[in-house]
C-alpha cells in the first residue's frame, strides 16, 4: 500500500511522520506540490495525503487507483468533496490537534492587548521611555482582565480551552448564539452581546452566517477601549471596518492571527498599518504551530490510516 505526502513541509521541518509511516507500505514524502504536480506524484498511490495542496476534480479523475484522502488539518475546502465521493473516495481530516496551542495564542493576544504592549514597545524602541520625566510610562490606558466580560463566538473544544484559561485571569465568560441559528438557541447572539463586552474572542468557522459577522454596525455598538481577537478564519470580521475603527479609537485593540487569503501576496490594509501607532498585532496564522500540536497531527492521521485499513479488512 502506497501513500504519498505532498506538501509535508506545511508540518515543520522537526515533526516525526513515524505513527504515519508505520501504517503503509510504501511512503513517499514531498515538500511541496502544486496541483498540476499532484497529479503525476500520486500516478499509483492508494493514499493521498495533504496539507493544503488543492485536489480538484479533475486531478481526482485521473487517480483510479486512489483509495482514501487523508487532510493534515482540520479544514477540507482544498478538496473536490463532491468528487471524492461520489468516486468513493473517503476523505479524513484531523480535529482538535491544537487546542492547546490556539488557546494559549488567543490569551497571548488578549494580554498584550489589554496591557498596550504593541503601543508600549514602539514607545520603548523610539526612545520615549528614555526621555519621560519620571520612572515609567502610563500614556496608554492598560486594561486589567479581572472582572472584566469576554464574549466568545463558538462554544466548541477550542471555546470552551479559552474560556477556561479567561476566567483563571478572573474573566466573566458568555459564550454567544450560534451565528445563523440563533432562534434555535437560548444564548444570546452576539449582537446582544456586543455592546457589554470588554473583549471578543472568535473560535467560530467561515460560513455565509459568519462571514463579516463583525462589521461596522457591530463594532459601532461596542463600548470604547474593547478588544477584539480573531484566531478562527480571516473574513470572520470586516477586517478594513475594524481597522477604521481601531484608528477612530472606538476600538481599543485588535489581534488576528488569520487574513482573508494567505499568504497575503497583494498586501493587506491591516500589514499595511502595521506601521502606524496602533494598539494591533498581526500573526502569520501560526498560533496552531507548537511542536507538540504539530506532531499530534501525524498521530491522528496514524490513527484515521488505521481505522480505515480496519474497515477496508472487514474488522
């Protein structure tokens, strides 16, 4: 049984791919692939397996010897579900890999937020500190957490991780409604939401309900000085709505670890103010990347190859 990696440099060049290795014949490992590539590098293989190399229908056509897709990740949009299926190809992605990771990374965020480090650490390389008149600096209002109300939108595992680790700060936590059902749920929706929280915290999937579920009239109904975190999926917020906002001072600060597309060939205006004297952070969509989170995801798709050699065996 062959299997073959496309693009296993997406992992990490340190991540050990022996849980996947031990459950195949043959494993041939590629660092990157394209589409067009793809095709000819899975020409044979029985098991294809992808990170976010795009399988389109027509790559998936020309592989009448595929058997099963497994996706080094949580998201499947980079394949042709409709295709996989109905060629009977089932296709296994991997859940929950990196609670821990995200979680950690979304409190990073809403810390240096709350205490302004970005605004703090230009002050310091610009040598402000050196010229104040006394020890320290206090011209930007800091935020302390304790007592304070986070709104979280998505009350799964990674939601449920950061509300945790929020009221250890002393947090008051309300999860939202589920956007696009929120007649169907006793919680209120965000919208309700909105106006009594300190910070806002997004763990929620890309959908036609939450897609720009924070724009201008949202953010128009927050308190001045909340903050407003995104380590889901770019889109979820109106990201040019929100830097207005940061920059009238009606938002008090912003993190995202996520953009509309990535990598960000074009620019975006949120890089673009990286610049300016904002209380913003902008990571590389890398709060999933500890070690460990990564490794966790070769075992779990150890685990999905073995699962699925049992049902193909019958057992």
């Amino acid at each position: 049984m062959k299997a073959v990696i496309l693009d296993a440099a997406s992992l990490g060049p340190d991540v050990d791919l022996t849980a996947i290795r031990e459950q195949v014949d043959t494993l041939e490992v590629h660092q990157t692939s394209t589409t067009a590539q793809s095709r000819e590098r899975l020409a044979g293989a029985e098991i294809a397996i992808v990170n976010k190399v795009v399988l389109d229908g027509a790559t998936l056509e020309a592989l009448p010897e595929l058997r099963l897709i497994c996706v080094l990740a949580t998201g499947t949009n980079n394949i042709d579900m409709a295709t996989a299926e109905r060629l009977g190809v089932p296709v296994r992605n991997v859940t929950a890999y990196g609670t821990a990771s995200v979680a950690q990374h979304t409190l990073m965020m809403i810390l240096a937020l709350a205490n302004r480090l970005p605004l703090y650490q230009r002050d310091v390389a610009t040598g402000r500190w050196n010229q104040s008149p006394f020890f320290c600096l206090m011209d930007h209002g800091t935020l302390q957490l304790e007592g304070k109300h986070l709104v979280i939108v998505g009350q799964g595992e990674l939601g449920r991780r950061v509300a945790a680790l929020a009221e250890a700060f002393g947090m008051r936590v309300s999860f939202a409604a589920r956007p696009g059902n929120e007649a169907g749920d006793s919680r209120p929706g965000i919208a309700e939401l909105a106006p009594e929280a300190d910070v806002i915290s997004l763990h929620c999937p890309l959908t036609e309900a939450t897609r720009h579920l924070i724009g201008a009239d949202l953010l128009a109904s927050l308190k001045p000085g909340a903050l407003l975190v995104n380590c889901a999926r770019g889109g979820i917020i109106d990201e040019e709505a929100a830097l207005e906002a940061l920059r009238g001072g009606r938002l008090g600060g912003l993190g995202v670890d996520v953009l509309p597309v990535e990598p960000p060939r074009d620019g975006h205006p949120l890089l673009d103010a990286l610049g300016e004297p904002l209380n913003l952070i902008v990571t590389p969509h890398n709060a999933w990347i500890t070690p460990e989170a990564r490794q966790r995801i070769v075992a779990l798709t150890g685990d999905n190859l073995r699962r699925w050699k049992a049902q193909r065996d019958g057992a």
